[in-house]
C-alpha cells in the first residue's frame, strides 16, 4: 500500500545531519508497516524492537544509564548484526519506554547507525521527555491514507492527480469521466475512510461488513487506550466525550455542546480532557474564531469548537447500517453534513494545515472552515453536502463585511471547478488540493 509516509521518511535518511527521525501518530495509521518496509528496502540491516510486544528488550532498555549502555543493550538484544553506516535501529511504540529519547543525542552523535522511533499517544505520554534532546530528533506525525492514497489503493494509476492538479491551477472542469471515477471513489472513501485495515479489507472483499468490523475493532481499541492511558480521575469523561462526537456532528450546527456531558456545564471543567483526545491524535478540534483575520489563532476562542474524529470510516461507521444507505449514489439517508465536514477536516490536517478554525458570529451566520497558510492568507471553506450549493448567505456577508481578512473563498460540493464571482467552486474531493508548506 503506497504511502506518502515512504518519501516524508526517505527525505529524512537523505538530509539529516546527526538527527533521529520521531514518527508519531494514531493507533493503527500505518506507522510501523511503512518504517519496516523502508527499512527493509533502504538498508542491509533492519533492527526492530517493539516496546509493548517485547517484554524483555522493554526492561532491559529502561534500566539502560547512559547512551553507551542503551547501544549494549540493544546490541546484546538484537538477533541482526548491526553493521556501521548500513543498519537502521526502529524503535517502536516507544511511549512504553520514553526514557530512551534523552539518550538519542548520545546515540546520533556517534554516527554509526541510523535511529527512527515511533509510538502512539506520544503526545500525551511523552510530553515531559520528546522536548529534550532538542535538535536531534526530526518528527512528523502520519495520519490515515488520505484521498489521493486511497485511489492508489483503489487501482487508480498516480498520473490522474496530476491532471486534477492542473485543473485546481488553471480552474478548469476536470474531464467528466475522471470527475465520475473520483466522486465515485470518493463516496466509497466516505464509507470506509483511510485507517489501513479498513482500505486493505474493502480492496480484498469489496464490501462494506468487513470493514465496519476493522472499524469497530480499531474505535475498541481506542476507547481501551483511554482506559490505559488517560489519568484516571478523567477517563469516564473522555471516554464519553469520545462517544458523543458521532452525536454531536449530527446536530444542526456540528458544535460540541459541552453541556451534553455528564454534569458539565462550563467548557473550564473538561478542557484537558478534550486536550488529551487530540494530543493522542484521535479527535480533531476546529476552534470558533471571533473574526477571520490573521492570524487566526489569536481570534480563537477555545472554549467553543467541533470535534472530529480523526478517520471519516470511523465516523461512519459508528452509525447505523441503514443510515449509510444511498452514500455511494450520493443520496444518503442520513444527514451527511457532519461527515462531509469531518472528512474536510481529516484532508485538511493531512495536507498541512494542523490548526483549524470556523466562525460563527451573529448578523454574519456560520462558515464552515478558516484555515490559514504559512504565507498568512487567510481560506474559507464552505463545505455543502446536497444540491443547493450555490446558496452561502454566510459566507457573501464574511466577504462584504469591512474589516475581515478573507483571502480566497471555496465551496466544496458535488460539483465540478467553476468560479462565480469571488468564489470557487471545487469537488469535494479537491479537499487534497489544498496544501499548506
């Protein structure tokens, strides 16, 4: 399964200096398979160690005292030869071991091998330790198989990207039997998302109950994370906010209502519960702006928010069976406007843009999405999910209104590229057009 992952990873080995390469990310994205077949095919020696499968390496490396007694360690308990200039030392689920970052300056400064650690709930288990050896570790964070890596999943070859690319550039309408084939795929990426089970058991079966139950197994295994991991006096709290985002997305204006909770009624109460769902990357917060004016983050107003799940598979399948009916003709049973907007979420941190925002302000009306470039431009989004997507009352007010820094405007629909006065109208599957850096 081709991931984009593989060419994050090769320009690392290319280009670092003495740096270690942190891979972070969800439970069950891909991480560990992509690090073993990259290291199988970019070095003669793969030593691999998994920190929660291997009780003995576990041990044997938290008693290690310095860098040179980690690198015995690993040594004695490697069965690979580990060869100087040719191995690859993995390390991975290292939340299970954290101690071991602070000996990674130590170990990169010798030079003779190459160190990539991986791990899930890194950004809640590792929060005192991943800063240390500051300037010795290179991270990124993989997320589920985006759009593009789902067609390539799906058999559709990689050249025909590059002609939606010229299309999204020069605002042209995407041939019709291309624009066909991808709302198509795009429908099915909506049943079954981008975690890599689910995409590889719809690929071997081609239907839909194998992969609700990769789905099902994978939200389990979250909610077991939580279990696990989250402190305790949070744990119930989490595990239901967890539980009513499916809910919550389908209320009329998708906004978390913190009083849904049990016997909570301010938003001070449960903030670090909701930090913890996404710093373990499995919920997407899009935060209320009081204006869309850069940069964004200072008009935020955290205490009012959607929250998404971080795979769109995993949204829909939470609900019913029935209530996916009509998904792949385009005409749901359900109200698709949570699950469109979830899905534009997931795009949008997997090409880039980490930070996301909407607003939602009296005598203006809602707007979906404002996401901000690393140039300082500001982006609104419209994200519509039936026919009558030429209505945007919000967003015609946003952009008349004095003051408000809107740069370019979008609405995503079930469409194909046109302009219309100041606004462009995309297919919702050009959500991965739009990059950031």
């Amino acid at each position: 399964m081709k991931r984009k992952a593989y060419d994050r990873i090769k320009f690392w080995k290319d280009h670092k200096t003495k740096q270690a390469l942190l891979v972070s990310g969800a439970r069950q994205v891909g991480k560990t398979f992509i690090i073993e077949e990259f290291g199988r095919a970019e070095y003669d020696h793969l030593v691999e160690f998994n920190l929660v499968l291997d009780d003995n390496a576990r041990r044997s490396f938290s008693q290690a005292a310095s860098p040179d007694d980690l690198l015995l360690r690993i040594s004695v308990a490697s069965s690979v030869p580990l060869v100087p200039g040719r191995t690859l030392v993995f390390l991975d689920e290292i939340q299970q071991c954290p101690q071991i970052v602070t000996f990674i300056k130590g170990l990169v400064d010798k030079g003779d091998y190459d160190y990539i650690l991986s791990g899930s709930l890194l950004g809640v288990e590792m929060e005192d330790v991943r800063s240390l050896p500051v300037g010795y570790l290179d991270e990124f964070t993989m997320y589920p198989l985006d759009f593009e890596e789902f067609c390539w999943a799906n058999g559709l070859v990689e050249s025909a990207f590059d002609v939606i690319r010229d299309s999204f550039s020069n605002l042209q309408e995407v041939p019709d039997f291309l624009h066909r084939r991808l709302t198509d795929l795009f429908h099915r990426y909506l049943l079954v998302g981008g975690m890599p089970a689910a995409v590889s058991a719809f690929v071997a079966n081609g239907a839909i109950d194998p992969v609700r139950a990769v789905q099902s197994n994978i939200r389990t295994s979250y909610e077991h994370d939580i279990k696990q991991y989250a402190p305790k006096e949070h744990r119930l709290t989490i595990q239901e906010i967890y539980g009513l985002i499916p809910s919550e997305l389908q209320s009329q204006n998708r906004r978390f209502q913190v009083s849904s909770i049990t016997d909570i009624k301010r938003f001070s109460q449960i903030e670090d519960e909701f930090l913890w769902l996404t710093n373990a990357n499995v919920a997407l917060p899009a935060f209320n702006v009081a204006a869309p004016v850069a940069p964004l983050r200072a008009n935020s107003e955290r205490r009012i928010m959607k929250l998404f799940y971080s795979d769109v598979g995993l949204l829909v399948g939470s609900y019913g069976k029935k209530s996916a009916l009509g998904i792949l003709d385009g005409n749901a049973a359900m109200n698709m406007g949570g699950v469109y907007e979830n899905v534009a979420a997931q795009e949008l941190v997997a090409h880039g843009f980490t930070h996301l925002y909407y607003l939602t302000r009296k005598g203006i009306g809602e707007l979906d999405f404002l996401i901000e470039t690393d140039d300082g431009d500001v982006l609104a989004l419209e994200i519509k999910s039936g026919a009558r997507f030429r209505s945007h009352a919000a967003l015609d007010r946003a952009m008349a209104t004095s003051g408000y820094g809107i740069d370019s405007a979008y609405v995503l629909a079930e469409t194909n590229v046109f302009e219309e006065s100041d606004v462009t109208y995309l297919p919702m599957y050009m959500l991965s057009m739009l990059e950031n850096g």
